[in-house]
C-alpha cells in the first residue's frame, strides 16, 4: 500500500511539472501569435490520444474494459462515484480531479479543458465506435461535479 501511494505521488509530481510546462508554453506562444495556439496544441493531444488508444489491447472494448482501462486505477487522481454499471451504460461522478485542481492553481482552466477534458471524446471513440460519450458538467469548468456518461449504441441507432 506504501509503495501505491508513494507511486501515485510521483506520478502526480511529474504531472503536475509537465502541466505547468505545458501552461506556461502555450501561454507564451498565444502572446506572440494568439489564442487559436491552444487549439492547435489541442489538436495535436487529440492525435496522440487517437494514436495511444488506437495501440492499447482493448479487449471486448465493451464498457467493462474501458471502465478498467479508464477508471479502474485512478486512486488519488479522481475521487469518483459510480452511478451506474450495466451491460450498455456506465455514469460516473467525479467529485475531485487531480487535472481540474492543478489547471486551477494555474488559472489555466481553459487550456485545461481543452488539453484534458476534451481528449476524453476521441479516445472514447477510438476504443469504440459504438460506444456514446456525453458529459455535461466538469470541475475544469467550476461546476461541483463530472458528470461521465458513456452508452453503448445499437447498430441500427447510429445510422
């Protein structure tokens, strides 16, 4: 258990560094040339995460897999609250965000919004296509919670 935490804070430390690099980059490069830069980094963390998602084994990459994927070892980084965990549906409330405090500290929570929050759409869709991803609320965005959703869709539904 020691080691798990001591783990966990290592990763939170070389997070933390790599946020603020990431913070303090982007914001010197929209002073030069504007704020359409953080969507260009955007983009680019878009493709590493189509990329990332796209090499992993997913196994049936039903719900089940991406919850262990995704969620499953994510203590102390997301305090989370499982809503509901069927065969075709999967809620999840987070109720604390390692990613959303340090952004915060940073007064940089658009850019953590769109370097964090929003790579959760492209990976889900890459792990599978059937899979429907909505998410209404985020602590990056000052609400109390996150609210996860993720839904298999029939077939015949997409089209």
């Amino acid at each position: 258990m020691a080691l798990d935490k001591e783990l966990v804070e290592f990763y939170r430390r070389l997070k933390r560094n790599e946020i603020r690099r990431l913070v303090e980059i982007t914001r010197k490069l929209q002073q030069k040339y504007g704020p359409q830069v953080a969507d260009d980094i955007a983009e680019v963390l878009t493709e590493r995460a189509h990329e990332k998602w796209n090499s992993m084994n997913k196994g049936d990459a039903n719900l089940n897999a991406l919850y262990d994927l995704m969620w499953a070892n994510r203590e102390g980084i997301v305090d989370k609250v499982i809503e509901a965990k069927e065969d075709n549906k999967l809620k999840i409330r987070v109720t604390k965000c390692f990613y959303a405090d340090e952004y915060k500290k940073l007064n940089a929570q658009d850019l953590g919004y769109k370097f964090s929050c929003m790579c959760e759409y492209p990976a889900v869709d890459v792990f599978n296509p059937r899979i429907s991803f909505r998410r209404h609320r985020t602590l990056m965005q000052d609400c109390e919670h996150c609210d996860h959703c993720y839904i298999i869709v029939e077939q015949d539904e997409q089209e």
